[in-house]
C-alpha cells in the first residue's frame, strides 16, 4: 500500500440518479474494493464476499457485495443493496453533495457526508461532524525550529508542553513566535532562552 490517500478515502459525488434510485456510483473507485467483493449479476447465482459499510446516521451497518454484469462480468458501478434512502434523508442529501467512503478493514467501510450544498449555503455544520472536546491533546516539538509546526498545532487546538531546538538563534525566534506563557524552546543541556 502507497499510504496515499487513495488506498484509505474516496470521495463520491451524488447524483440525481443515486437519489431517484436509492444506490450510490462506485464507476471509477472498483480498484478500492477487493476483488472478492464481486459477485455474480443476481443473487440467486451467489454472493461476493459482503462488504459491512458502517453508514453514518443508521442504526446497522449495510452489508452488501458488487454484482457483475450476467454478460461479460464486468463490474457493475453501484453497491448491490439499495438501502441508502435513510441515509439520503438523514443528511438531506441533494444532487451534487459529496459522500466519503473510508476504508476501515479489508472488508469495512465507513460512509459518511463529506461535503454538502447545506454547508455551503450558510447551514449550521452538519451532525456528522464529531464535537470539538474541550480538553486539549498535548504535543512536544522536537527539532522545532522557529516553531511553524507548534504554531499550527496550536491553531488546530493542540497544547505543547515542550520544544527542543539546537539552535540559539531558532531558540529565541521559538520564543517570539510561541511562547505567550505557553511554550518555551529548550536546546539540549536544558539552557532555556527567553
């Protein structure tokens, strides 16, 4: 595996067709499903291995395969089960939204709203946006520099308890940009600047 991101998300957009008939488009993402996953063009022939797909919003997860057309066996571009009304209708998804499926395990997918027209025009964030926690994850910054990597955690809403640089003069421009009674680069020996 790349670890790009290829190999763990996709993103999907929906179109009118997916909400009249209540399946989602997989045409160009078959690399991201493992070939077991194909099964034949109707269920009476067999099953592929059933993917579980851990939907957001839906108390169970969607278990489902991918048929192959009867004709040459090439894989058809939605999910067998077409179960995603509920979903559509609990995001209130519209034409052109745009859903993430994100790998899990070999056989896992979780499925979720990724990017929605109601966002887009003002909405409060959606419910499938997890909570922001009020208690901080802790960093330290090892090689910090002049502190560009402690300055985006801290943004992001990180606390870092520590920073080590080499440097004097990245010691004392740490200080400038970081500190305000937060951090404070350490260079080896635990001389502290500033």
């Amino acid at each position: 595996m790349s670890g790009d991101v290829s190999d763990r998300k996709r993103l999907i957009s929906i179109k009118r067709g997916n909400l009249r008939n209540n399946h989602i488009y997989v045409s160009g993402h078959h690399d991201f499903f493992p070939k077991e996953c194909y099964g034949p063009s109707s269920k009476k022939k067999g099953l592929g291995r059933l993917l579980t797909l851990h939907v957001e919003g839906l108390p169970d997860p969607i278990e489902t395969d991918i048929a192959t057309e009867g004709s040459n066996g090439t894989p058809r571009n939605f999910f067998r089960n077409r179960s995603w009304g509920r979903f559509f209708e609990k995001h209130e998804m519209r034409e052109g939204d745009v859903i993430a499926i994100e790998r899990t395990g070999e056989f896992a997918y979780r499925v979720y709203p990724f990017e929605s027209k109601n966002v887009r025009e003002g909405a409060s964030i959606p419910d499938h946006w997890p909570a922001v926690k009020k208690r901080k994850l802790t960093t330290i910054d090892l090689f910090a520099g002049c502190g560009g990597f402690s300055v985006g955690l801290h943004r992001a809403g990180f606390r870092t308890l520590l920073a080590v640089e080499r440097d004097s003069s990245c010691c004392a421009t740490f200080t400038k940009n970081c500190t305000a009674g937060r951090v404070e680069a350490v260079p080896p020996g635990g001389r502290r600047h500033g």
